[in-house]
C-alpha cells in the first residue's frame, strides 16, 4: 500500500522511544519552583485548540507560498482558487504519517496472511471470469495472475479504495514539511487531473497517503500511466476493473517487466553456503547452481530464466525459505518497494496459477518491537557498523550492516534481525 504494505504497518501504534532512555546522557535537573497551591491543570479541550490552531496558521502560510507553485507548473489559476481556497489540515492524516509500527510482523505470518485460501479461492475465480485478461496480458506482457495479485493486495479486488480526499491529503502532507516536494509534487498531479476535466475532486478518494482507486495509483501514477481500456474514454481507475488492471499491467511494464520471464524460484542451499551472498550479485542461475543452489521444486529453468541474472534473497534469513529473484521480482517492487510486498505478489500469483505451498516451512518468530529494532541499530552503530539512522525501519543499510557484524562474529551473514540476533547485538554492546 513508500507505498502501502510498509504504509497498511503504519497504522499500528504510537512508537516506543524508551530504547533511547539508557543511552542519553546523564543531565542534572533543577528542582520544581515551590508553589504556594497546586497550578491549576490546562484543560485537555484548550491544549488541543492551541495545538490546532498552531497547525491551521501553519498550513495557511504553506498554502499561500504553495498556490504560485501550483499555476507555475501549469495549473489553472481558477482550478488553484476554487480547490484550495478554504482548505484545512487533516489531524489524522499527520498523525499517520508519523507513526511507526510498534511491533513488525514476521514476514512468514505476513505471507501466510497474503495467501489466505478465500482469497486463492477469489482468484482463481477472478482469472477465468474476466474476459478482457486475455487482451491486456497481449498488450503489456504482464500475466493475469501477477495482475490479479496486485488486484487482491492493493483493494481486495477492488473492494477497500479508501475514502480519503486525495487533495486534502497531500496538502496536509506538503505543510507537515516532512517529505514536503514529493507531496507537493503529487498535489500538483492531482489538480491537473481535475483541470483535465477527467475526474472531479469528489473522485479523488483514496488512502490517507494518497493512492488512489482499485490499484492504488498516486496521482502522478495516473497521469503518466493510467490507462482507458474498456474504451469509454474515461482512465476509470475506480469504477472499472479493465482500466484498473490494465493500468497495473502498464505501470508493471514501465517499471522493466520481461514477458516470459519468471518472478522468482524457491531454491534449495547446501550446507556452510555463504550467506553474504544474499541481496548480492545477480547472475544466472547457472552461477548459482556452481554453488550448490538447487531449485526447490527439482524442476529446470526455462532457457528465459536460465538466461536471466537471479539474486539470492532471504527474507527470514537462513532459518527460512531461499529464493532466486529475477528480473520480473525488481519490477514487482517499482510498484511497491518491499521485499515482502513483492514476494507476497508472486507467491499469491502462483497460487492463482494452480501452484501448491512451498517446500519450505516459514520459521515460527515473535514479532520485533520498536524499541528492539532501534537497539539493535543503536547497538550495530556502537560496534563500527553504521546501519543508518536509529529509526526501527529495518532497510537495506541495517541488513548490511548486520550482515558484516555477523561476518566479524563467524555467525552465519544472512542479515536477517531476529530476536536472537537483537539479544546478541545488546549484549555486545551492552544495552539494557
């Protein structure tokens, strides 16, 4: 769902900072004034009011530099008047921007929640019963299933589009100021689609982050890359399941999908394998074979695959399933930009293809808090291995960084935070 898998994880609680407590230095602090009565508390409705009001001024003032941005970049001026004039925040669209997940889902229980039977079941239904698939996977090269797929992730089938004003939003989103030009930017997007005269604001509905319809499209997805394939001269990314598929096919294709290519392969690693090699080189499967990775299956590539680079990706290190990523699995994450959104992509599309479970069981894990994903940065920061900022976001800098503290203990370097790996990292670097 920047986009939504890492954005659906955003609605879960307030973060817990408390990690940071250990480590501040120690600060004398002045004793309390002596008062002759208790001061009277602030009433909460008062602090709010202040708290808004503080956020209204602040938007205002935004809002009023933003409008000669707008019209310079070719909106309407009229367009820029009547759309914005009067606008106010969302409180709870800052409020979700900036929270982070309390605690962060295995990606096992995530894939397993991706890959429900109900929704195979909808699929597969969905695969056979639309009769323009056919046409679309013609066109952009982009098999049904991986369409449907994305259908299922981004809406569930089309069902949950959210209910957002998309305009409202990415101004609350540009005045916050905390990724202020991709917000403006995509506000622009969505005024010119009104000054198109091809939707209304009142279309505009989405995810509190702005993605838009059955597909979740940003509106700079929709100007560039939405599509009117049902042919009523409308790109109906909302109401109209063949525009909402073939603008995914069309984004897919934009972002390097390789027709007749796969996704990836579950694959099979023998014993003392170099795990540092994950989220490494891409070569051919045969380089990888050399190695003694087998796929998982025991079937052979296609001469499209056995051609193709393939990466090694863990994505619950070495305890979990292995797979080869080909090119198709990249272009995947152009549309959202997480390995497990990708990976729940393919391995439901697959599902719809008539493919069974995995070879491999994913490993049983407790959820990471907050407060243990920042420590073992903090920790990993301590010890000589820069992961990035302390932010709990578990990227591809806290992977790397973990990866070469695991090489420097002699422990398998698969990058993978577990909970055994955050105990291990505090220990060394003694956080409590």
């Amino acid at each position: 769902m920047d986009r939504r898998v890492f954005l659906v994880l955003l609605l879960a609680g307030c973060a817990d900072t408390t990690v940071n407590a250990p480590l501040a230095p120690s600060t004398p602090v002045a004793p309390p004034p002596v008062a002759s009565k208790p001061a009277a508390p602030t009433p909460p409705s008062a602090v709010t009011a202040v708290e808004t009001g503080g956020q209204v001024a602040a938007f205002n003032a935004w809002l009023e530099q933003f409008k000669p941005k707008a019209v310079a970049a070719g909106v309407p001026q009229a367009v820029v008047d009547r759309e914005l004039n009067g606008l106010t925040p969302n409180p709870r669209v800052i409020s979700l921007d900036g929270r982070q997940p309390e605690f962060s889902k295995p990606v096992g229980d995530y894939i397993k929640g991706v890959i429900s039977d109900d929704r195979v079941a909808v699929g597969r239904g969905k695969r056979d019963a639309l009769p323009f698939l056919p046409a679309v996977e013609q066109r952009y090269g982009v098999p049904r299933d991986i369409l449907l797929a994305v259908w299922a992730m981004e809406s569930a089938f089309g069902k949950i589009q959210g209910d957002f004003d998309v305009v409202r939003s990415m101004a609350s989103l540009a005045a916050d100021g905390r990724r202020r030009a991709w917000a403006e930017g995509e506000l622009i997007a969505a005024l010119k689609i009104i000054a198109s005269g091809e939707d209304t604001r009142d279309q505009l509905k989405g995810s509190w982050a702005g993605a838009m319809g059955q597909t979740q499209f940003l509106p700079s997805n929709y100007l560039s890359t939405a599509v009117d394939f049902d042919g009523d001269g409308r790109r109906d990314i909302w109401r109209s399941d063949a525009d909402s598929l073939a603008s995914a096919a069309n984004l897919l294709a934009k972002g390097g999908w390789k027709p007749g290519v796969g996704w990836a392969k579950e694959v099979i690693l023998p014993a003392g394998f170099d795990y540092s090699l994950a989220e490494g080189p891409r070569e051919v499967p045969s380089w990888w074979e050399a190695k003694g990775v087998k796929r998982a299956d025991g079937l052979p590539w296609t001469a499209a695959d056995a051609a193709s680079p393939a990466g090694l990706i863990l994505p619950a290190g070495a305890a979990g399933p292995a797979f080869l990523a080909l090119p198709n699995h990249f272009a995947i994450r152009k549309y959202n930009n997480s390995t497990s959104y990708a990976l729940g992509i393919g391995l439901l599309a697959d599902r719809f293809g008539g493919g069974g479970p995995l070879v491999a069981a994913w490993p049983v894990e407790q959820p990471l808090s907050l407060a243990d994903r920042m420590a073992a940065q903090i920790a990993l920061a301590r010890l000589g291995f820069d992961p990035g900022p302390a932010d709990g976001v578990v990227g591809a800098g806290t992977r790397k960084a973990l990866r070469a503290w695991q090489q420097s203990r002699q422990l398998p370097a698969d990058g993978y935070l577990s909970s055994d790996m955050v105990g291990k990292l505090k220990a060394q670097a003694a956080i409590t």
